[in-house]
C-alpha cells in the first residue's frame, strides 16, 4: 500500500470524496427542503453524473497518461456500458410501456417487431446485464486492441482509428433495424431491482454506487500503475522500441491496460444512464470523446487524481455555461483546452505540485 501512501492527492480526493458521500444523502434525505441547507434531487443526480464522469476519466488516463495510447473513441465504450444497462431497463417495464407489451419494449411495437432479437435474451436478469456491462466494452476492446497493437499503429493513426471506431457505431446504433431504439435510443424507465428510479432514495443509493465505483476504480488504477506491470507500462510510453528491444511483449501490456480500461468505462456509463434516464446514439458522437480527452488534459494527464477532478471540474462549468451563455459554451471548451496545454501542459495537477500542494 505504499505506493497510496505516496499519492498526496488521491488521498486528498478520497477524503473529499468521502466527505461527500456523508454529506450529500443527510441534506437531501434528511434537511428539510426549505432550509438553505438542502440538497435538491436534482443537485443530486448532476452530481451522480460527474462521479460517472470521473470513472471515466480515469479509465482514459490509465490508457492515455501512463501507457500513451491517445484513443478517442473511449466514449464508445462508456455507450456501450450504457446500452447494456439500458436494456435491462427496458426489460423491466413489461405491461408498463405505452403499449403495454409484456415482453417487447414500446419502440419495438411502434416498428411492428414480432419477437424479441436474440441478443435482448437475458437482460431481463440484472446479473446477466451487468456481466455485460462489463464483457461487452472489454471484448471490443481485445479485439480492436489486437488487431492494433500487433500491427504496431501508434500515434495519431491510432487516435483516428478509435475515432472512426466510435463514428461507426454511433451510424450504427442510428439505424431502426438495430434494434437499439434508433434516433430516440431508450428512456422511460421505471425502476431498478424494484426501486422508482424516480424515488429521492433511489437517486441517493445511485449517487452513493458512483461514489463507490469511483473510489474502487481509482484504487484499481492506482494498483495498476504502481505495480510492476504499471512500470513496465510507463517504460512502453516513454521508450517503446527500448522497452520492445529487452524482450517485452509490448502489444500485450497495451492491450491488457487498453481492455481494462474499456471495461471501466463500460461500468461508468452503466451507472450513468439510470441517472440520466436516456441513452442514445448521441453518446457514440466523436465530439464526446474529444471533450473527455480535454478533462484528462485540464486536470492533470498521468495523475489519476488530476483526471478525476478535472472531469468534474469541466463538466461543472459546462452546466453553469450552457444554463446562461449556452452559444459560447464550444468557444469556451476550445479556449480552456488552448490554455491548458500552453499554460499548463501538466493540468492543474501539475500546477498543485509545483505549489506543494499535492504530490
């Protein structure tokens, strides 16, 4: 554990995060809403949002900060998480629905579906769904990650392989005979192992899951790097005809960390969509994964920590952007990522070193 006790600023954000966790559920369940001391549901299920947010944030830095793989279609695997966990949703209306279909979901019957798709199978079990979660994103993943790594494409032709990756599936989910939904992908849920998802509680026990899932995620990365297998890593980003030439399977460590790293954002946009109450194929859009990799880079690349809060950091002024000057929010988003890495080419993790206030 030593290499935790090392981190001066992931303890930090564990502390905070910790701090949160308390703090949050007693002013929205317990204050009453009439106290300047009460945190709305609303604030709630945003704030659920950013942890998602962070998950996958941090899920990009592992790939891109310590192993130098610059992907751009990290937010395919985020939807696909999403997608997964959305269909269970649906599973869970049955006679619900607007057409009160027992079996299919409501925009099957709008097509005039006959039965079921085959890959829908399951996903009425909560189980199964998130084994897919999970297993869905990874093995995208494997298999692009292999086919990538063993014929050594690297830099920017990589970015713009993983960039055309997420643009060919959001044509895809796009398309009504998918069977995703289309255009208008899944929305009206209901509930969630037999909880409203409307519910004050239910927002609190999904923002309490992402806080866990943040934590348990940044400790799994912070393992990872500071294990044997994370130094290897860092030597591939470094100095990867160095580190081929002493005898390391180089496309194997790219692809486990690459995989591992997909399957976290699988789990984020899994806990993400419940909250939001949609997924669509807008979640696929290039523009997504470009905006992740500007939170990676405001907050701190190679820190972990730094991602995290920089996720947060971005997307909370996005919402306060968009709410009064929504016509300047893209111009804005440009100006920071421009300024970041003139200024800070270290994020503001870099700048907090440079001050002693984190390691």
């Amino acid at each position: 554990m030593r290499w935790l006790m090392a981190d001066k600023g992931g303890l930090v954000m564990l502390a905070v995060l910790a701090v949160v966790v308390i703090v949050v559920p007693l002013a929205n369940l317990v204050i009453p809403p009439d106290s300047a001391l009460h945190v709305s549901t609303y604030t709630v299920t945003l704030l659920g949002k950013y942890l998602c947010y962070a998950v996958l944030a941090l899920a990009l830095d592992l790939v891109w900060g310590y192993c130098g793989v610059l992907s751009l279609g990290h937010g395919a695997f985020f939807a696909l998480g999403g997608y997964a966990m959305g269909m269970y949703l649906m599973r869970q209306i049955g006679e619900r629905g607007v057409y009160g279909h027992p079996v299919l979901p409501d925009f099957m019957v709008f097509l005039d579906w006959q039965a079921l798709p085959w890959y829908w199978y399951g996903f009425d079990m909560f189980w199964f769904a998130v084994l897919m979660v999970a297993l869905v994103p990874g093995l995208l993943a494997f298999v692009f990650g292999w086919l990538a790594f063993r014929s050594r494409v690297t830099g920017v032709y990589l970015s713009i392989i993983t960039q055309a990756l997420t643009y060919a599936l959001m044509l895809a989910f796009f398309r009504n005979e998918m069977g995703f939904g289309g255009n208008n992908g899944l929305t009206d849920f209901k509930d969630l192992l037999g909880f409203d998802l409307q519910a004050d509680a239910t927002r609190v026990a999904l923002f309490l899951s992402s806080a866990l899932l943040l934590a348990l995620a940044y400790l799994a990365c912070r393992a990872v790097v500071g294990s044997r297998l994370g130094r290897v890593v860092v030597a591939v980003r470094d100095a990867e005809n160095r580190a081929r030439f002493l005898g390391y399977r180089v496309e194997y460590f790219k692809l486990w960390v690459f995989t591992f790293s997909a399957v976290l954002a699988g789990l984020a946009g899994a806990l993400y969509v419940p909250q939001v109450g949609i997924i669509n194929p807008g979640e696929f859009q290039p523009l997504n994964s470009i905006e992740l990799v500007i939170w990676v880079a405001v907050g701190g690349r190679g820190t972990l920590w730094g991602a995290a809060a920089g996720a947060v950091l971005v997307n909370y002024a996005k919402t306060s952007f968009t709410a009064v000057l929504p016509e300047v929010w893209l111009f804005a988003l440009g100006a920071l990522f421009v300024l970041s890495t003139l200024l800070l080419p270290r994020g503001l993790a870099g700048l907090l070193r440079r001050r002693g206030g984190a390691s």
